[in-house]
C-alpha cells in the first residue's frame, strides 16, 4: 500500500481503518483532476480525468463500497463523470461539506467510522477529521497531507484515487481475487 503516513499514525493503523471502509468519499478538484481549471472565453470549464482512477472507483463498487463525492464546484462535467463511473451520490456546489457529510450518513445509514474521505486542500479538512479513514494525494497541502491517515504516491488527477481504491480492497483482502479475476485465472 502506498503510503507516507503521519508521525502519530503507522501502516497498520491505516490499514485496519481502511478495512472498515463502507462509503469512500472524494473531492473533485486536485483529487480525481490534477486541479486545474480551463476556461473557454465563454465562461465554460474542462477538467481532466484519470481513467486508471475511473477503474479504482468501479471496483470498490464491485465490492460493495458505496463511492460518492463532495465538491464546493459545481460542473456539468462533474455529472457527467460521476454518471459514467456510477458514483452513488454527488454533491456539488458545497460550501460546508460537514453539512454535506452529514447527509450523507442519514441517506446511506453508515457510521462516519465506516467511511473515507479523499482531500486535498482546506476545505476538506473538517470532513477529513469526521471520517474513520483520511486520506490524501501526494500533492495535497501540507496541512492536508498531515492530518491523513494514509497519502498515495501519485499526484491528484494522477492516479490517487486508484492507489487508495486499491488500498481499500488491499485491507479488504479482496484486491487478489478482483486481479485473478481481470486476467482470468
């Protein structure tokens, strides 16, 4: 498992909390996109995706985790892509994502306990603290980086989300059979 966890948490912390998880959580922009924003002169924007993440995010479902995202943007984009990856629940154009979180919980009945949150900036930070499970890319700001739980290698919009997707069924003990099973043995 990729990982460069804080000084107060080790592997195994982050592993057994990752072997809870029941809902995965993500931030959008600088999580699955590398954070940046195009703008066309007509006001519109572009994002860019990471597919080997698309796969990540599939595969939790294939295992029962529930996947939803919460983002303070609001993007047709965003909709789109979360339709594609079947993404459960999408909340967008979120200024407290506590309250979002809090949502959340009601609609599905999981426990915070049992969920993750991918972040990378500020405003994930107090649903970062709510959930069992923080986690971070590696280019995440510092106060981010230092209050997840486990940190990918990868960059956002680089491969994050695959690394802890992969994480999870890692902890989960089920990445194996999802990989016997992709190459057909």
């Amino acid at each position: 498992m990729a990982q460069k966890p804080s000084a107060a948490q080790g592997p195994a912390d982050a592993t057994e909390r990752a072997s809870r998880i029941k809902l995965m959580i993500f931030d959008v922009d600088g999580v699955f996109t590398d954070g940046s924003l195009f703008f066309t002169a007509e006001g519109d924007t572009m994002k860019s995706f990471n597919s080997l993440d698309g796969y990540g995010v599939k595969a939790l479902a294939s295992i029962g985790v529930q996947t939803a995202i919460i983002t303070g943007r609001q993007s047709g984009i965003v909709t789109a892509r979360v339709r594609e990856l079947a993404i459960t629940h999408l909340f967008q154009g979120v200024e407290d994502k506590t309250v979002a979180l809090a949502e959340l919980l009601q609609k599905t009945g999981v426990a915070a306990s049992e969920c993750g949150y991918m972040g990378d900036d500020w405003p994930d930070l107090p649903v970062m603290r709510l959930c069992g499970f923080a986690a971070a890319p590696a280019n995440a700001h510092p106060e981010v980086i230092r209050r997840a739980h486990w940190v990918a290698e990868a960059r956002g919009g680089h491969g994050a989300v695959r690394e802890v997707c992969d994480a999870i069924l890692r902890a989960q003990n089920r990445y194996d059979d999802l990989l016997a099973t992709a190459i057909g043995g």
